[in-house]
C-alpha cells in the first residue's frame, strides 16, 4: 500500500489531500473519505489505509484547508460554526477531478459519485450507480 499527501487549489487555497492506494498496477475504483470534527487526523487517516487494504483507492479531503486544522476541542467548535456547504461541495468537486486525472483510478461506470444536497435545511446522501440505492 501506498500513502501521500497531495495537494490541489480549490477557491484559491492550497488543500491537501490523504491518498492511499493499493499495492498492483490498477485501476481501482475510489472512495472518498470525509473527515470526523477532528479534520483529516489520525482516525481518518487510519480509515483511509483500511479501505486502500480492501483494495481501493482512498482519498480524504482536508475540508479544514480555509481555517486552518484545529488543534484544540475550542477550536473544532469555531471551525464547526464558519464551515459553509458550499465550500465542502467546492472540496468534493476538486477531489474528484483530482480522481479524474489519475490513471490508476476506474473510470467510466465504475465512478460513483455521491453528492450532498440541502433539502428543506437537511443534508442528504445521493449515490448513483448500479446496484447503489438512493439513500
């Protein structure tokens, strides 16, 4: 298995993502990872290798690039209060064209996507693909 920071601009701010793919040549398919209130930390990161051992490409965007990783529970809370969906959505929408340009990632049919949209002030979960339901 392979582990690496990578970096990519999104909204003119340098975020870094947590890449951990499998060992062989691929493609693989990918999954990313959000991050707990801890931001992209060792439990994320942990969870990230795991699904790189299941043999898929894990990626966990780190949502916290504007403010800054929080180091303390105070901070988690201040962050939690700014953070705004559309800037997440802007942190999904670059990790996967970061996918998009990578060549040991399936493409095509096997490229889930999964998007969050507000409904009625809720966030909801839709995956689309074969064989996924609508949650």
């Amino acid at each position: 298995m392979r582990t690496s920071w990578e970096t990519v601009t999104v909204d003119e701010s340098p975020m870094q993502l947590y890449l951990s793919q499998p060992d062989g040549t691929g493609p693989f398919p990918a999954i990313l990872v959000g991050q707990n209130q801890d931001g992209v930390a060792a439990f994320t990161q942990e969870m990230t290798r795991r699904i790189a051992e299941a043999g898929y490409i894990g990626i966990a965007p780190q949502f916290y690039h504007r403010e800054g990783e929080p180091k303390t529970s105070e901070d988690t809370a201040n962050i939690k209060n700014t953070r705004r969906d559309v800037n997440v959505i802007s942190d999904i929408k670059a990790t996967i064209h970061f996918l998009k340009g990578c060549a040991r990632v399936c493409h095509g049919r096997h490229l889930q996507t999964r998007r969050c949209r507000l409904l009625h002030g809720r966030a909801h979960r839709i995956s689309r693909g074969r064989g996924m339901r609508f949650v």
